[in-house]
C-alpha cells in the first residue's frame, strides 16, 4: 500500500506527484523524467527514482533521506543519486552513516554536490541545470532541460547520403538547441528568475507560494519565503504554459488560497495555474 497521499497532476505526457506543506513536508517527483526535488519523508511511491535533488537541508524537505538509500538497497535497486549543495556533504554523509551504524549494515549512495552553474545527467538525454536561490545558506533551485539537435536551415532540404557525407567531411551542420521542461524553485525569497531564460520558458514552473494575508508580509520576508504579492510579480514576468503552487502554509485552506489568486492574478495566469494540494489532485 502506498505509504503517502500524494497529490497527482497530469501534464501531457508527465505526472507530477508530490506532498507539500510548510514545516511539515515537501517531496515533488516526475518518474517520467527520474527525478524527485527534495524527499520529504520518502514517500515509498518515489523509492524507485534514481535521482533526488535536494535543494536545502531543512527537515521537512530532507528528513527521507537514509529511508530513501537503504530502502532502495532493501528492494535490491542500485545506489540512488543524491544531488545537495555542497555545503550539505558533510551532514548528509554523517546521517547515512550513522543510519548505517543504527542498522547493522552500510547505506550507499551516490552523493554529487552541487552549486549554481553546475549540470547533472539525469537520463541519456536530460539535464538537471543548478541555480541559486535566496533561503538557508547554499539552497539552490533546479531546471530540467532536454538538449536536442537541430539542422541548420541550410541543410534542411539534403537526403540523408548528402547529410552523411558532409559529415565525413566535418562540415557542422546541426546546432543545439536547449527545451526547459521543468523548473523547481524550492524554498526562496523573491528573486527575478525571468533573468534566467530556462527559468522563464521552462513549459513547467513549479514555485512556492507560502503566504497569502497581507498580515503575514514580514513573517514572509523573515523567513525567506514568497508572499503572494512577491508570486505576482514573480510570474507576470514568466512564459511558463503551467504554473504548479507548492509550499502553502498550513494557516491558510485551499478555498481561502484559491479565492486570494483569483483575486490577484490576472485571468490569464490564474487559469494556468495549480495548487499541488488541492483536494482534486489527492489521490
């Protein structure tokens, strides 16, 4: 049996699954694209994702960590791949060991640290790609990008025997061209991610949007957090064609959260946009 009720949002070919709620967990995984940012508690759906990318090390973000590594061994899976600023190492190999020493027999993991800049293979195709973030010291945020190549125009209407033979002769006849298919933000402050173009055309932004009453504004800044007056500006700037809210506090209901965005957003990026706890999406 599952261990979690994990929210479920289908969009075109990719299911997002995933808990979140300030101080309490945060795990949001695509299995189509073998990832999972952050781990929560480990939810047994997400086990068999080969790749976690850990954004900060704050509890309720991080706590599944040697569940996730030793249950993979328990299920005979190879080693998952942990990707966490590097600032985290340290800690992290502690509690694996230590998890180790607690149950008689050793954890693996595949522990990559990782700063703004730096690009991890998640599948033959996809890359994670790091940015930073504005939260805990050395949090960072991850966009998942396909990487294709493309013919130059002038090639286009060759057969495949003239393709082949420029290419014996190392004539470059294609060029790359870079697909944002999904950016995670994970904890922050207000940033202009617009600035960073596989941010702002990422087909799928996956933001957190923690406070919503204008009372809560300093408990928003305080805290590193984005106030929805902060989400408004944040997205206005964006061309994202989804828009997934996680991270909401557990002062504020869902109808309360939905009637404040549909207030503040214009139609247009209300209509595109979805809450990862709304009650339709539990499974």
């Amino acid at each position: 049996m599952p261990s979690h009720r994990l929210a479920k949002i289908e969009i075109d070919d990719l299911e997002i699954i995933g808990y979140s709620v300030a101080g309490e967990e945060t795990v949001v995984a695509i299995p189509q694209l073998d990832v999972c940012f952050d781990i929560g508690k480990a939810p047994n759906q997400v086990i068999a994702i080969n790749n976690v990318l850990l954004t900060h090390g704050h509890m309720d973000h991080a706590a599944g960590i040697g569940y996730y590594l030793s249950h993979r061994k328990f299920c005979g899976l190879t080693p998952g791949t942990v990707l966490a600023p590097e600032n985290l190492l340290g800690p992290i190999r502690q509690i694996v060991d230590a998890w180790g020493n607690l149950d008689g027999n050793s954890v693996p993991v595949n522990l990559v640290g990782v700063k703004p800049g730096y690009e991890h293979q998640v599948k033959p195709n996809p890359i994670a790609r790091v940015f930073p973030v504005k939260h805990s010291y050395g949090a960072v945020g991850y966009t998942i990008i396909e990487k294709r190549k493309k013919l130059k125009t002038e090639y286009l209407n060759l057969n495949s025997r003239q393709i082949v033979e420029l290419k014996k002769q190392n004539v470059t006849i294609d060029y790359s061209v870079e697909i944002p298919l999904v950016s995670y933000l994970g904890d922050t402050s207000y940033i202009d991610f617009s600035k960073l173009d596989y941010i702002a055309n990422s087909r799928i932004l996956i933001a957190e949007c923690t406070f919503f009453l204008d009372e809560h504004r300093e408990r928003a800044d305080d805290g590193k957090h984005i106030h929805v007056d902060d989400f408004l500006k944040l997205i206005e700037k964006m061309q994202n064609e989804h828009i997934i809210i996680t991270h909401l506090s557990q002062r504020m209901s869902i109808p309360e959260v939905r009637k404040i965005l549909k207030k503040k957003l214009p139609h247009e990026i209300y209509d595109k946009t979805k809450i990862l706890m709304d009650r339709k999406w539990i499974s």
